[in-house]
C-alpha cells in the first residue's frame, strides 16, 4: 500500500511539475511590425486629350477711338492636348467664350475665340501653368480682328478623368479693325476638364 500511495504522490507531483519544465517561463520575443512606407506622389500624369465647359467673368475697355467699356458675363467650351514631360506638362488648345457685353453706344463684344500654347508645372493632382496664343473677337459695330492674350492658371484633378480649375487672361486687340481704337479685356473663370 504504502508503494502504490507513494508512486501516486510521485506521479501527482510530476505531473504538477512538468508545465515548467515544457519551455521557458519567459516568452518569445515577438518581432515589431514594420509599417509600410507611405506612398508620395512625385506627378500625376496629365498627357492626352481634354474637353471642358467655363464660366466667368469679363470686363472690357478701350483706348484711342470709341469710347467702350463694360462688363458681363461670360461661358464657354474648350478642346486641348496636354503631354506630360515629368515635371513639366506642355499643350495647345482652343476654346471659345460666348459674350454680349454691352460696350455703350450701341456696341457689344459677342465672343472671344482664342488658339492657346500652355506651360506648366505638375504638382502631382495639380498643374501650375501660364499660357498665352491668338485671340479673336467680335464687336457688333466694328466687325472682327485679331489680338493676343496672355495669363496664367491652376487645374486639379478630382478623379483621373475630371479636373477643376480657374484661369485669369488679359487680352489686347490694336487698332481693332483698323478703327484706331485699341481694345483690352481681362477675364477671370472657373473651368471643370473631361479627359478621355
């Protein structure tokens, strides 16, 4: 009897006793998580063609003969291609601005037509750009002539085919049509861009 209480009491005791003897009290060191970097945008990639609409604003003033200005509203649709050099983006373009800006003396600008060059800076989901070209407008008394324009604006893309934006131009037409009155227009627009 006392063997069989003995060898029980040295099997209770080893079986109490073998968890610690199974590893190690301490445990595994558990190695850190490395966090992913971040992934920058160095540039988006604004190479291909764009249609858009504007709305804005212009005011129009005259030098040397007539007397004209005014100001109004004005809205608009655009056609480009933009190529995408990395840090520089390059396109051309044409848009057109409908008017009726009422000049006085029975005068109004009834449209600003423009054929643009513009140079940028891509900012990633924004482009920096100056752009400048061939203007053409049309006044209900003087007939059309051309001038040039220049100024600079900022578009965002929103999605990889949408982009928003605004643009300032400043416009000059001498000597419009021979008339000897110069004509100047600055305009100010909000822009949104389709690429496809």
């Amino acid at each position: 009897m006392t063997v069989k209480r003995l060898s029980l009491a040295t099997l209770g005791a080893a079986l109490i006793a073998a968890p610690a003897f199974a590893g190690s009290p301490t445990p595994a060191p558990v190695e850190p998580m490395i966090a992913p970097a971040p992934v920058v945008s160095t540039g988006g990639d604004w190479t291909g063609a764009y249609g858009g609409l504007s709305l804005g604003y212009a005011d129009v003033s005259s030098s040397g003969g007539a007397a004209l200005s005014g100001d109004d509203l004005i809205g608009g649709l655009s056609l480009g291609y933009d190529y995408d050099f990395g840090q520089f983006v390059l396109g051309a373009g044409i848009d057109y601005d409908y008017s009726d800006i009422d000049l006085g003396g029975g005068e109004s600008m009834e449209g600003i037509g423009r054929l643009k060059l513009r140079a940028g800076y891509d900012l990633g989901q924004g482009l920096l750009y100056a752009t400048g070209g061939l203007a053409r407008t049309s006044l209900a008394g003087l007939g059309e002539d051309n001038g040039y324009f220049a100024g600079i604006g900022y578009e965002h893309m929103i999605t990889d085919k949408v982009s928003v934006g605004g643009e300032v131009l400043y416009h000059a037409f001498d000597n419009f049509n021979g008339s000897g009155t110069d004509i100047e227009t600055t305009t100010a627009a909000a822009k949104v861009n389709f690429r496809f």
